[in-house]
C-alpha cells in the first residue's frame, strides 16, 4: 500500500435554506434571555432553518448542482454518492437514492447514506478515499445534509441559537486536483451516546404525546421526542479529547503542529472553539472561525468554512490543513488535507 | 488550590454581576446571570487554571461556590 491515497477533495460547494433565525426573533420569543450578550460568545448572528416543505434531499440537491454549477462538472462523471445526515427524508429507501434521482447520476454508480453527526464529514472523506484506493470509485461525491431544526424544541432557546441546517457538496477525485486526503484518524466512545440524542421516533422508542419541555437534574431541557444536549458533557468530551485527537493526527502523518497552515474544526460554537484553540496552542491566524452567518451545521461545518478559506485564498496551492470533527456519538476523527 | 483565587476566577467569569456580591457562600446557580455558556466558562476555568475536570455531577451536587471549590479540590 503506498503511504499516501490517491484520493483528493477537488472541489467545495454548500447551500442554505433561504429561512433566517435571527438574535433578534431569538429575543423575541425568549424576552428573558439576554440572547445578544450569549451570542456574542457563541459567535452566531444568524442560523438558517428548512421550511416546511424542505427536506434534507431538497438540501443535498441544491449543494450538489451547487457544485456542478460553480466547478463545471458534469453529473455523469460522478460514479459514486455517499450522502451523510442524521435527518433523513424516510427510514427507508436511502436517501441517497432520492437525490441520485435528481441530480440524474448514471445508474452505474452506487449511492448510499452514512449515519454521522459532526464527524461526519471527515467519516464521509475516510469512506470516500477507501473507494478510490480500492478502485471501485473513481469520482465519488460526498454530500453532508442536516435539517437539525426539526429534532428541537420550539422552546428550547439553547440548541435553537446554536444549529443550523445547510448542506455541503464536495467531489473526491483520484484526479490529483485540489486537497489530498492524508491518513485519517477515527475514534468512538459510545459511552457519551446520552449525552446527545434524539431518543424518540425511531425503533425503540415511538414518538410520545408529551409536549412539554422538561428540565433535568443537570439543568438541561428536554422532551425525549426532540434532540437532548448535555453541554457540559460535551465540552469536557471534546476538552479531554480533541487535544490527543490532534497529536495523534499529526503523529500519524508525520508532520509537526507547526509544519499545519490551517486548522478547521468543527465549527460547534465560538467559545468551545477559542478554548481549544488555546490549549492547544494554535496561534490565532492559523485557526479558522466561520459560522457567524449560519450557526453550527453539523457535518458540515468543516466544508462550509473550508469554501471561505478557499475563496478567501486561506488555502492555496502547498496548504497543509488539518481538519478535525467530534462530537455525538461520541465519535471523532480528522485528517491532514495537502493542497 | 487557594479558595479566594478560586473565588475570584469564578466571579471573573460573570460579565453583570458586581463581582463583590459574589461570596463564598453564594448559591451560584440561583443568580440570575447563571446559564448553561457560564457553566461551560467555569468548567475552562477549572480545566485552564487547576487542570482539573468539572462534570455535570459537580454542578448539579455543589450548591455553594465553596461546595464547588471543596469538589474541585479534593479531585
């Protein structure tokens, strides 16, 4: 096996659902809340949220002819779609096989749904550089969607000011255009699988009649129908681990933490970010804060701030960027991309 | 660990509060400025200053910030 794939990201495009959730509607419906003081932590101004009649296909769809459009590519070179999302459109069929449908892919090409939060995209870069290397894919494109708005409480202030909903396209070549993938380094621990869920309306749980939003013993609101966020949890997951997580990608591709032109992690909100940031010792201008404009998107946040940093000329030609997700599951992973 | 140090890095993480109402003895998560971001705050302080781990248990049992700088500190 040689040391490095053939597998390259060539090409970034994302899209998202025209509704705007601003501060100030935010305000609006929690008048006790000081939401811009909050914000101005969080570092969110605005996030979008689907209509009602929007769905995660209708999001994967616009970022994929996204990047049709805006990279000139033609659908029909595409041989493989890895679509990644938690919010499908039913449990069954793949909703992959919605959007192969409308973006007119040939019916050579395989399409799947992966199942991944905020490692997704990373997972979804693993999946797709393991179809190239095998030589079962060629052109494969990945897809992150997430319509996280429709897990929430219309009550619960929290997670409504953080999550967004958006889609992200990106095409995986063995073209080597654009950013190769290095090794990927993943990791899981389902312990933390409470501490972030939506434990209603799937197989174990049927969706309840309970309306209410309640409030644990830690504080955190809930209602078992919509999506539960333990944030303490969650920021200590990620202080314990991003760190290591970072060392062992670095170690894994042989490079050194100064030896990285960028960083883009997970885009979770401005202050988890900073504090990383910091303990990692990442100097400020080589670290990457893009979500003011949609809030935290899921997985795909890392390919919605990477297009700023392309159009922003924050990468070109020789970057080395590291990319790092974590989050529910717990699952994380990362990578080194070498433009 | 020194408690007035403690006490003085928790009222810092307060943006609205008059940082001398903040005593010892103040139930922290009845003041009105408390929410789930200065929850985190405090928990990065403690990781920052102290490289001590802060959990959802320790909020949830400590009352007081000396509640909270004793769970702290015997960690």
């Amino acid at each position: 096996m040689p040391e490095y794939s053939n597998a390259h990201v060539a090409a970034i495009a994302y899209h998202l659902p025209s509704t705007e959730l601003t501060n100030e509607q935010l305000n609006a419906d929690f008048p006790e809340w000081s939401v811009d003081k909050i914000m101005n932590k969080v570092g969110i101004s605005v996030r979008r949220v689907v209509a009602e009649n929007e769905f995660t296909s209708d999001l994967a769809v616009a970022a994929a002819q996204n990047l049709f459009q805006q990279y000139n590519l033609n659908p029909a070179d595409i041989d493989f779609l890895l679509l990644c999302t938690q919010s499908p459109d039913y449990f069954l069929p793949t909703t992959a096989c919605l959007v192969h449908e409308r973006l007119h892919l040939t019916p050579s090409s395989g399409a799947i749904d992966i199942n991944q939060g905020c490692s997704g995209f990373v997972y979804g870069l693993s999946l797709a550089k393991g179809l190239i290397a095998s030589g079962d894919a060629t052109n494969v494109l990945l897809i992150t969607a997430e319509t996280y708005s429709r897990f929430l409480h219309p009550k619960d202030k929290g997670n409504r000011s953080i999550f967004g909903d958006a889609s992200a396209a990106v095409l995986v070549t063995s073209n080597p255009i654009g950013g190769r993938i290095n090794k990927v380094v993943l990791g899981t621990d389902g312990k933390g699988a409470k501490n972030l869920i939506v434990k209603n309306g799937a197989m174990r749980f049927p969706k309840s009649g309970d309306q209410a939003l309640h409030e644990d013993e830690d504080g955190n609101l809930f209602n078992d129908n919509c999506l539960y966020m333990n944030g303490s949890e969650i920021f200590n997951f990620t202080i314990e681990s991003v760190p290591d997580l970072v060392r062992e990608i670095l170690e894994r591709n042989h490079l050194q933490q100064e030896e990285i032109d960028l960083f883009v992690f997970h885009q979770a909100n401005r202050f988890m970010l900073e504090y990383l940031r910091k303990k990692i010792k990442i100097p400020a201008e080589k670290f990457l804060i893009y979500m003011e404009h949609c809030g935290n998107t899921v997985s795909s946040t890392i390919p919605i701030a990477m297009k700023h940093a392309l159009q922003e000329k924050k990468i070109k030609a020789g970057s080395k960027v590291m990319i790092v997700g974590f989050g529910v599951g717990y699952s994380w992973g990362g990578t080194i991309l070498q433009f | 660990m020194d408690k007035n140090h403690f006490l003085q890095s928790f009222a810092e993480q307060f943006d609205d509060t008059d940082p001398s109402t903040i005593t010892l003895e103040t139930h922290f998560k009845e003041m009105e400025e408390w929410s789930s971001m200065v929850a985190l705050m405090i928990i990065a302080m403690v990781d920052e200053q102290y490289s001590k781990k802060i959990t959802g248990a320790d909020l949830r049992e400590a009352n007081t910030i000396e509640q909270l700088f004793e769970r702290v500190s015997s960690k």
